[in-house]
C-alpha cells in the first residue's frame, strides 16, 4: 500500500532502517562485507510481507551508507514488493537535482517504490565535507526542500536562492514512475520543522530514540494542526525506533544491549551525554520507554500501544545498530515480517480513525 493510502487511517506500515554500521575494530565486519548485508536484509524483508526498508545516510567511519540510493538500488533488484526510502537524506549538504534524479531513478528501477526521506542530519560531518556554514543549517535545508519539491512538481523549473546557483526554464530527467515522487520530512523533535512539513502538506517522519514516546504526542498534535491550518490534506505520519525481535525477550536484550550501548556510549562521548548502562537500557524497553525490544508478542503490544498514542500511519525498526550479527539481524526480520505485523496489522485495521486528531 501507497504511503497516501496509508493516511486514510485503518492501516498500518511496518518496516525496518538502517545506517549500514560497521565495525570500527578488526575483525569486525566492514563496510564491503556490510553493504551486502543490507541489501540481503531488504530481500527478507520483501520476501516476508514487511512494508518499507529504509537506509540512512552517514559520513562517519561507523556507517557504510553515505550514498543510500545505491544500496537501494541494489536492493531494488532484489525485491519486488517494498518501498524503498532513505532515512534520512541529509538535504542541507547536498543537491536537491542530484538527490531527485538518483530516486527518480531508483523509482524507475523499483517500479515505482522509492521516496525521499529528507532532513537536516543528527551529525554535521557532511556539512564541510561538502562546503556548506553550520550556520546556516536551517536555512539551507528550507531553500533545499523549496527546491527539491520544484523539481518534483514539475518538469522545466525556474528557481532561485541563497545557496545554490538559479536554474532558469531547466529540464530536470529522468522523471520518476510515481506522480509526485513521495517525500517525508524526518524530524528529531524539532517543532519548527514538524510545522514546516504540515505547512507544505508533507509525510512527517518523528525519530524517537529516548526518552518516553508520551512526551512526543505534542508534536503529533502541532503536525496535524499545522495541515489543517494551511488548508492542506491528511498526511503519512512515521514513527521511527530503536528496537529489535528476538525468539524470547531474554535473547533480543542479550543481543541487542551489547551493540546498542556501545554506539549510544560512543555518541554520548562525543556529545557530553552521560554513560548508559543495562538498567537505563531495561527502563527504556519497559512499557513507557521508548525502545521496541522483546519477544514477537512483547514487540506488537508495544508498537500497539504507540498507536494508541499517536495514531500513526507508519512504523520503522532500526535493528541492525552497531555490531548486532546479521543473522540475528535477519531472524527479527522474519519475526516482525511473520509474527508481528499480522497482529498489529489486524488490530489496527479495527481502529477506524487515528487516535491523535
């Protein structure tokens, strides 16, 4: 199902995201062996009924996937059925004609199931890498989305701005199968950008990666008001997590916590957070926290109960954060493609209108 049908309300999209981590120490795995893994993953991920796979950009040595619309491309080949998206594409620091035509182009190769999951970056790496001012992060980002969404919405553009040189009457090709190309604004909890997507009537994709999922329900609400305000249709709206399925609760937080604190460790380092350790692991797996972690059954009465919060349309699942063996990683692809979606799926489609209005 289309993420515009998807916003009619009854249903639910269920899938999975990845940064494409790498080990940073020998003899872990690295980018060549992980990459493959990716595009292994998206082929289960098809095979087992899941709804989108997801690939994020990163330029930093623990992330093999600075250009997501070539392992999507790859993983096109491989699967017949799953939206393919970014998540995200860090559209302050590149180019909106360059970024529509490399989707265009994985639409065209997919048969037309690629979008476009745009936001400003958790990390600023890109930003000198590509010769943009951190100062301007905001600003770069709206200019770059005005763009990005001309180049959608028609064929021959006329734009200009700050940032960029002006393109005058420019046919911009290959057009995509899909009309219009779909393309989410990713937030982190951010109010301005969750107005910004409303406003332009834009699919909002929310990251959630602490914390308690309640204290984001404003944000839900701000998005919705923000539509209705400018007078613009009901919307797509994302959840995206931390979390992972295993056969036992036992095993996912045996499997999980190990990698999963040590990048939240090195992350906190680097930003002057303060070290996590099993118990704040634990808490954020507990009802109320924000982590997805457990059995199949423990996982769709979580992913339930968010929806009782938020009412949203899509829900994505980053499993593969730091080292987590990829056979771990494929298992709770299987059971959240053969154990969980049916479930929530079939309790969804009795909920008949979002519980966040």
């Amino acid at each position: 199902m289309s993420a515009a049908a998807a916003a009619v309300g009854g249903h639910v999209e269920i899938g999975v995201y990845t940064f494409a981590d790498v080990s940073l120490d020998p003899p872990g795995v690295g980018p060549a062996q992980r990459v493959r893994e990716v595009v292994e993953e998206i082929a289960l991920a098809d095979e087992v009924g899941l709804d989108v796979f997801g690939v994020g950009e990163h330029h930093r040595p623990d992330y093999s996937a600075s250009a997501p619309g070539m392992i999507l491309a790859a993983g096109a080949e491989r699967s017949s059925r799953i939206r393919l998206t970014s998540a995200v594409t860090v559209l302050s620091s590149d180019d909106p004609v360059r970024v529509f035509q490399q989707f265009a182009t994985l639409d065209l190769l997919s048969g037309g199931r690629a979008e476009i999951m745009a936001g400003r970056g958790s990390f600023t790496e890109s930003f000198p890498l590509f010769g943009y001012d951190l100062a301007d992060y905001d600003g770069l980002f709206a200019e770059k989305l005005d763009l990005l969404l001309a180049l959608r919405d028609d064929v021959r553009v006329t734009w200009s701005g700050r940032h960029r040189a002006p393109l005058l009457d420019q046919a911009v090709h290959p057009r995509p199968v899909q009309q219009p190309l779909p393309v989410w604004v990713a937030v982190g909890g951010n109010p301005r950008s969750v107005v910004r997507a409303g406003s332009l009537g834009l699919p909002l994709a929310l990251a959630i990666i602490g914390g308690a999922p309640a204290q984001f329900v404003p944000l839900a609400h701000l998005y919705r008001e923000a539509l209705a305000r400018a007078g613009q249709e009901p919307q797509p709206f994302s959840l995206n997590l931390h979390g992972f399925v295993a056969d036992t609760s036992q095993r996912a937080g045996d499997v999980y916590y190990p990698a999963h604190s040590e990048v939240m460790n090195r992350i906190g380092r680097e930003r002057g957070w303060g070290p996590t350790n099993r118990a704040a692991f634990e808490a954020q797996v507990a009802p109320g926290g924000a982590y997805v972690v457990g059995s199949p059954e423990q996982v769709a009465e979580k992913l339930l109960a968010q929806h009782e919060l938020f009412g949203h349309h899509r829900v994505l699942l980053q499993f593969a954060l730091g080292a987590v063996p990829h056979r771990d990683v494929l298992r709770a692809i299987e059971l959240l493609g053969t154990e969980v979606a049916p479930l929530v799926r079939a309790e969804v489609a009795q909920r008949k209108v979002p519980a966040v209005s």
